[in-house]
C-alpha cells in the first residue's frame, strides 16, 4: 500500500532516506518502503497455515483466486452432533515462559457467531470474527512447554452447516503485538528500506511499540548509516520528528568530518532542537517544541551558514567558519554516544540546498499526514 505524498515533494539529490509510513503501516499493513518490523513466521509452511478438520466436523480448504493473492477459503459442510469446533491451524510447540501473537486475516462476509480461541492452555481466549479484518491474540505460555494452536468456532448449537469462511496468511510471531504478514522471517535489513534503494538499513539496535513503529528509547537505539559523498559547502537534513522527553544534548543525527566537524540536529534544551555545523561548533535553533507532537524540520547549510526550519517556517541562521571536510556515514538517534528519545518516521537527506519555496512545499506534503 502506498502513502499519499504532496505533489512537489522534493526527490532530486536525495543521498539517503527513510519513511516508516506513519499513519498508514500499523499491525497488518505494510508498505512499499516499511514491510514491517523484524519477525520471524513461526507457521514457515502452507502446511502450517491451512485449517485442518476437528473431531468429526467435515471441512475442506483450497485456494480462493476469487478473492485476490494470497486468500484460501475454509469450506464447512457438516459439524459432529452440537461440537462448537469446526476447524484448527495445526499444533506448534510453544516454549514456557515466552510470549506469541497468532494472527490471521478473515473475511467471513455476512456471518455471525464465529470467534477463534487458544487450544492448549488451561481455558482459551476468545477473539469475536466478523465481515474482513485481521484478527490477532497474544498468549504467554506458563506452568510448562505447550502445544498451541488457534482453533475456529461458532456460538450456538448446530447439527449442520454449509459455510464458506476466507482466511488468508496465518501467522505466528514472538513479540506481544502483530506486525505484517511474512511467510518467513523479516530480518534487520529488510525491514526498513532506503528510499534509494542504494544501501541497507539495519534496524537491530531500535525499538519498536506496539503498533510496530520504530521508535528511539533514549538509552541505546540509533542506525548507523553510509551514504554518497555529502560536501561540507552545501546540503540538507529533512526529519519529520516528535521529542519524546526533556533530555539535553541527545542526537537525531550525529556526523563528524575531518579536524572534528561537526554536522549534527541536536535535542539542545529542554524544549527545542538545533542546527549544528562548523569547528568551532554554530548552532540554529528551531525553537521551542510541544513534546509528543509531529514536527517537520529542515537544516540546511552553505560555507558559512546554516539555516533551521520548522513546519516549512525559517527560525534562524547562524554563521560558522571552517566547513571542514564531506562525509559519508553518520548516526542516527545518536551523536558523541549521547542517544535521542523520539519519535522519527521520516529521515532524509539531501546533497543540495533545499530551497524555501521547496521546503515550504515538503511541509504542506506532510502536514496532514502527521497533523503538524
């Protein structure tokens, strides 16, 4: 699925880049530049992702092209006597002590009274199923190794049925929350994709919360990031960005030149972030910011100034001398070790200077996205 982008939004000398897809990627939903965060699909096989039939209730599944890639339907023709099971995912070994999220995306059209449950724990836990969506449940195993599986019901009693139920891309995870559909594993590199295409990002030293967006703990997430050649003399830093405490001296971005050069987008006060550049160190400031709000800034520098935006807005210049060296890696979430705590679903950079009239431009792309 994709994301809606203002019509001007500025791609050209983009050197790096990554969006996360906020406000559309959540726990079922992928996009083309975020499939979703790392996971491994414990039901690896077709064979693990088909219902299977339950205790003398007559049940068959098949491909559905009817209804798109991917979707299978469950066809139920015949329930044992009143019996409320009418199908299973088979049996996966589930360690004590640890915690799994099974889901499955339904689609059972007009038809009442069905719900999925735990098998294999002491009691089950319900999940209601109606119309289409996906549908999720998170058990931690206790009191020993057990043998899960999801089953498939219906409330009332019944002698007879002629049901047909869609399903598609059934899952197994070890994390408390969902996240994507794979039918393998998701690694750290895949997960989050360079709007280039040029280079991997490794997301194996961030957090996620529990919709699966990547997040920045404050303690120890950043990504370590190469890019094309970006000149001392001119460039941009582009973040859409939401401060989520009032720690000083902590990093969106840290990079350093030769004769230590510092290019950096630093949480400088209490409430507001700067524009770093230079030896000795310039700072502009993008004024005071509201924690947990979205804002869009934009850094961009010359040979000797730099200028901080906020919501397409100019705050301030600053002068600096000695531009020092281009650079070709950088960190993001930290800088000189010091680690951000906030939210970053958007991250570029360019190799020019991003005009007013272009960064105004960006912003409109994206303020009612994050309502900025």
């Amino acid at each position: 699925m994709g994301i809606a982008r203002g019509p001007n939004l500025i791609k050209d000398n983009l050197v790096f880049g990554y969006d996360t897809g906020y406000g559309v990627a959540d726990n079922s939903t992928a996009t083309r530049f975020y499939p979703g965060e790392p996971t491994t699909n414990q039901a690896d096989t077709d064979a693990k992702r088909n219902w299977g039939t339950h205790n003398g209730a007559t049940s068959s599944t098949t491909t559905a092209p009817e209804k798109g890639p991917g979707w299978k339907k469950l066809i139920i023709t015949n329930i044992n006597g009143n019996n409320y099971r009418l199908a299973q995912f088979p049996y996966l070994a589930h360690a004590n002590g640890t915690t799994r999220t099974y889901s499955v995306e339904f689609d059972v059209g007009g038809l009442t009274g069905y719900f999925m449950f735990v098998d294999g724990t002491s009691g089950y836990a319900q999940t209601n199923v109606s119309g289409k969506g996906r549908y999720s449940t998170t058990i931690t195993a206790s009191g020993g190794n057990k043998s899960i599986a999801i089953f498939l019901g219906k409330s009332g009693t019944h002698s007879s049925i002629n049901h047909v139920i869609y399903y598609k891309e059934y899952q197994v995870e070890e994390k408390s929350h969902a996240s994507p559909f794979t039918d393998s594993t998701r690694s750290d590199t895949t997960s989050l994709i360079d709007l280039k295409k040029t280079t991997n990002i490794d997301v194996s030293n961030v957090s996620f919360d529990s919709t699966g967006q990547p997040e920045f703990d404050g303690t120890d997430d950043e990504i370590d990031i190469t890019f094309p050649t970006l000149s001392s003399n001119l460039g941009s830093i582009e973040v859409v960005v939401a401060r989520k405490d009032t720690t000083t001296n902590s990093f969106i971005f840290g990079a350093v030149g030769g004769s230590t050069n510092r290019y950096y987008l630093r949480h400088a006060a209490s409430t507001s972030y700067d524009a770093c550049r230079g030896n000795p160190l310039a700072s502009a400031s993008f004024g005071s910011l509201t924690e947990d709000k979205f804002y869009h800034l934009v850094m961009t520098w010359n040979a000797n100034t730099i200028y901080a935006y906020t919501n397409g807005e100019l705050m301030n210049t600053s002068s600096y001398t000695n531009p020092g060296t281009s650079i070709t890696s950088g960190n993001i979430g930290q800088g000189s070790g010091n680690h951000v705590m906030a939210d970053l679903p958007v991250f570029k950079i360019h190799s020019q200077i991003l005009s007013a009239t272009e960064i105004k431009n960006n912003y409109k792309a994206y303020k009612n996205r994050f309502n900025l």
